[in-house]
C-alpha cells in the first residue's frame, strides 16, 4: 500500500513525486517510456522562470535525480487500467494506494497520410532535436505551426542546407519572437495555405507532395520530413473513473481534481488553456498537496 501512485514520469508526475515525498508520503512512480516526458527532447528550454538556458535532457535529469535522493520508488511499467478503488494495474503486476495522479502527458500527433508509418526511421520524425544531426547540409521539410514546429525549423536551419516550413494556414500560432526568427531566415522557405498529402520512396524519402488552399499541387524533393503538428493524450484506459472531453483530455474541477475522489489529473494529459513547463509543473505540485491534503480527512 503507497500513499500515492503517480503515472507518469514527465515534469508534472515528477514534481507531484517531489512534493509528496517532501510531505514524507511513500511514492510509486509508474512510467511506460523514460523519465522526463516530451520535455527531454528540447534543444533549449529558455522560458522557465529562473533559469535563463538549459536544455530539456539536463532539465528532466536534474529533476528525476532530484525525486530519486528523496526516495521515490520509480518503476518502468505500463500502466493499463486504473480502478475506483486506487488499484493500479500494470503489464507486471498490480499496486495499491490511497490516492492516484494521473499525469501521463500526450503524444505526438500524426498526419495520417499514407506511407507515413512506413518511412518512421526512414526519413519521417517528430523530434528534430532526436534526428536532426542526421540531416547535415540536406534538405528537409517541417510542417506544424505552433511553438515546437517553429523551434525545430529554426533548429533544423543550423544544420540542413534548406528548410521547407509547411503550414495549413497564413497566420502561425507560435510565439512572435520565433516567428520573427524564422520569417529572417535565409535557408528557411515558408509554404502555407498547404497540407502534406503523400510521401514518395522506396527505402527512405525523396519527396513530398503538397497541395494549397486552391487544391494545386507541388512537389518537394527533400530527405526528411519533421512532423509537429500538436500533442494529443492517451487517456482511453483511464475512461473508467475520469471524464474526457471530446479530443481525449482529462476533465477536472478546481484545478486538478477529477469525478472520482482521490484520482487527480495533472500536466497536459488535462484539459487546459496553456501546456507549457511552467503549468505541468504548477499541476504537480497542486496535485500532490490536495492528495495531501485529502488523506490528512480520511
């Protein structure tokens, strides 16, 4: 019996772990992956109060290493199904607690298009600062118009020879400052109004087709393709005793309660305005003093 399971081991299910383990709650910490979340895979985190660089891989270890010294338990496990009454069912076996974070975060989205699957590895990614270095002095394409699609053009420039950036829209929804960046960049060419619609290669890619706004079409001879085009959850398996919004999200009240007494939800696996570091850590901790705060009224 655990004070608390957090599922998840990305900054916001970290951070709960912190704070409970400083409340000196026994803590088990379920993550399917590795430690850290999406947020390991940042180039630079530059927007965290207090800390002017740093990137995302030093970010996410000094924060694991830090829940480690305070002796959270920490297994690698998937988690399959969590019941009302706090047990928590794995692929290796089942936990019980008094109370469950869900903090699981989301997954890359895909395009959906034919061949996408086929050429992962091959040419396709969702994280240039993974596969970038594979690209010196090529050509690539980046399509997405949110914060990570301009970040990963902007650093993709610095390796490739050229970078498409392919947007459905005209108008970005990033940040003005990475939008300035990428607009001022001589090896970044922007494509907008268009969707990708086919991928052609055999054994890796060698093109891309597009087609605008007025359904034209054209061709792009590039060797990969950087897909960012949003985040989505995985929240299917906790349907059972939480409520989810029509694109997958966790429904809470009060910041990160869910339906069901004792479960909280924290992190972008929630329904929220703004997915950034500073609020899946703000979740974190919420989360964890109101499981705190709950098992002080049992």
């Amino acid at each position: 019996m655990y004070d608390v399971i957090v599922v998840g081991a990305g900054p916001a299910g970290l951070t709960s772990a912190l704070y409970l383990r400083r409340a000196n709650k026994s803590v088990l910490v379920l993550e399917a992956n590795t430690y850290g979340g999406q947020i390991i895979n940042a180039s630079n985190i530059e927007n965290y109060p207090g800390i002017e660089s740093i990137s995302g891989f030093d970010y996410a270890t000094n924060l694991y290493n830090q829940v480690k010294k305070l002796g959270a338990e920490i297994k690698y496990e998937t988690v399959l199904r969590v019941e009302d009454d706090k047990t928590v069912v794995t692929n290796k076996g089942s936990y019980q607690a008094k109370a469950v974070i869900i903090a699981t975060g989301s997954e890359k989205r895909k395009l959906n298009i034919p061949k996408e699957e086929d050429f992962v590895g091959k040419g396709v990614s969702y994280c240039a600062t993974c596969d970038g270095n594979f690209y010196k002095g090529k050509v690539v394409a980046v399509t997405g118009g949110g914060n990570t699609a301009l970040e990963d053009a902007i650093y993709l420039s610095d390796l490739a020879s050229k970078v498409y950036l392919i947007h459905r829209r005209d108008e970005f929804r990033a940040e003005p400052t990475y939008v300035h960046v990428v607009r001022n960049k001589d090896n970044i060419e922007l494509i907008l109004n268009s969707n990708i619609v086919e991928i052609n290669g055999e054994d890796s890619i060698k093109s891309i087709i597009i087609k605008d706004n007025m359904n034209n079409t054209k061709v792009l001879d590039i060797d990969g393709l950087f897909i960012a085009v949003g985040q989505e959850p995985k929240n299917e398996i906790f349907k059972n005793i939480v409520d989810l919004n029509d694109k997958g999200y966790i429904i809470t009240s009060d910041d990160v309660h869910t339906k069901t007494p004792g479960i909280y939800a924290a992190g972008d696996t929630r329904v929220k305005d703004l997915r950034q570091l500073t609020t899946a850590v703000g979740d974190g901790s919420n989360a964890a003093m109101a499981a705190i705060k709950e098992m002080k009224n049992i």
